[in-house]
C-alpha cells in the first residue's frame, strides 16, 4: 500500500501486545478489500490510558481494539456503548462515529460465529465451559442467550465461577452449574460441547489439558479458544477419540472480521472475499 494523506488509521491497544496478530489479520483484511488503511499495535501504560483516547479523538482515528487489561476500564473514556457492550461489560472494539467513540464487544459472537459458519446448531445443547475469565463470560454470556439448554462452569477459582453464574443469569433463565476442573458432580455423557476457555494448553502450559476426556459420549464437539499451538493437548486428546474440533485461529478471524464490519460497515460480497486470511493465520502460528 501507499501511504499518504489519505490514509485510514486503526490499531489495538493493551499491554502487553507484543504477542498479538491484530496487526497480521486486519492489514490482511484492507489488502483484500482495497482499502487504503493501515492497523498497528500500541503497548499503553495503565497511567497513560485517558491520554491515549484523547490523542486518538485529537487525530480523528477511525477504530481501534482493546485488549487485556483495559477492555473494562475503556469504558469510562468512551462516550456510548452498544447493547452487548453493556451487558458485557467490557469493550474489545471501538469506533469513531462521527467524532464519537462508541464500544462494541466482538468476543462472544466471534465465537459462535464458528460454529454457526459449521452448521452445528447450539440450541438446547448442554455446554461444559472450562474457565471463568473474560472469554469465558462474553462466551458463556451469548451461548446462554442463544437457546443453550444449560452451562456447567468448571473453573480453579470457585469465586470466579459463581460471578460468572450470576452474571448469566442476570440474562437468561437457563440451567447453570457450578463445578471444578475434576468435573466429579457432572454426567459427562449429558455434554455436546467442550470449550476450554482458560490459559491452559497454551505457553508454558502447552503440554497440559484442562480435563481428561474419559467418560463423555461418543460425539461431543472440543472448542479450544488457545490458537497457538493451534492443536492444543486437548485438541490433540479429542482428535484421537474422533471429536469434532475447532481451535482458537477461526474464534480470532471472525472476532477480527466483525470489527471490520463494524468500523467499515462491510456486505456479505466483502466478506466471502476473507476467507483466505483463516489460511495465512494458520501458516503464521503453526
């Protein structure tokens, strides 16, 4: 691309970032889509948060992503938030309309958006939702608004777990239970789908899986949010036993991907174009 006057400006801000593909996956996107835009990643220090909003206003920025830790904290500097935004309670996307900054959150739908694009049809299904973090509540959130039958939630910390029950239901009236990693108070053969939403399985825990998969039934689906190793130990556990899986790399595209709409108000005939980005992420973890 040529850079000039003309250029769009959007990038990503947390702390750290140095990790993130954000800037790999979104100057992808304006490539494919000829857009003469450019997205980078800005390492911002927690006293300088204000400051950074009030440069990006001050610039006319067009967009930016929020990640850990300040997906929270944005909120306060911004001046509207979408509906799941609020319900969320945190911000992963923003956009600038028309001198406005206004907060969206990507995450849940980001990653359903997988299994809605594999035809698998969540509803009245029985969900065992590994984690209790920030992925886990925009995750557990959505699902339960989208005609789940119920959520087990296993997760180390039981406090956490309870905050993210109650936070469920605040939403919806689905049946939630709380448990820990050994699973001991769930029928594992009632489970249609798996997802690991906590850090375990990637760096330095890559060699080790949230739960042994002994005991559930024949079919259920795994969905590792871990993109890298992009086939996780659990992943690798399921793939052995014949489950269907999905890892973290197409949960990250479609998050990506809705940001784009978002910013860019993006039609179907744009969208059918991204499908090759999925490949180079592929090859840029593995």
């Amino acid at each position: 691309m040529n850079i000039n006057w003309d250029t769009k400006l959007y990038c990503l801000i947390g702390n750290p970032i140095d990790k993130s593909l954000s800037p790999l996956i979104h100057n992808e996107i304006f490539k494919i889509l000829y857009k003469n835009s450019i997205y980078l990643a800005f390492n911002i220090e927690d006293n300088k948060l204000k400051d950074t909003i009030d440069w990006f206003k001050a610039i006319n920025i067009q967009g930016f992503n929020v990640t850990i830790p300040y997906k929270k904290t944005i909120i306060e500097y911004l001046d509207d938030l979408s509906p799941e935004a609020k319900m969320l309670e945190a911000v992963n996307t923003v956009k600038n309309q028309d001198g406005k900054l206004i907060g969206y959150n990507t995450d849940g739908q980001g990653f359903l958006q997988t299994l809605i694009d594999n035809g698998i049809d969540i509803k009245d299904k029985n969900v065992l939702l590994l984690g209790a973090g920030g992925a886990a509540y925009a995750i557990g959130i959505t699902l339960s608004l989208n005609g789940v039958n119920s959520i087990y939630i296993a997760n180390r910390s039981r406090e956490k777990a309870i905050s993210l029950e109650r936070q469920i239901k605040k939403n919806s009236s689905i049946f939630i239970q709380v448990t820990d990693l050994s699973l001991e108070n769930v029928d594992k053969k009632d489970i249609d789908i798996i997802i690991n939403a906590t850090s375990i399985g990637m760096y330095p825990l890559e060699n080790m899986s949230p739960i042994e998969l002994n005991g559930f039934k024949e079919n259920p689906i795994v969905y590792d949010i871990v993109y890298k190793p992009m086939e996780t130990k659990l992943i690798q556990d399921a793939k052995s036993r014949g489950f269907k899986t999905f890892n973290g790399i197409s949960m990250l595209l479609d998050q990506a991907i809705l940001s784009q709409k978002i910013w860019l108000n993006l039609e179907k005939k744009h969208l059918e174009k991204l499908g090759k980005v999925e490949g180079i992420l592929a090859g840029y973890v593995e």
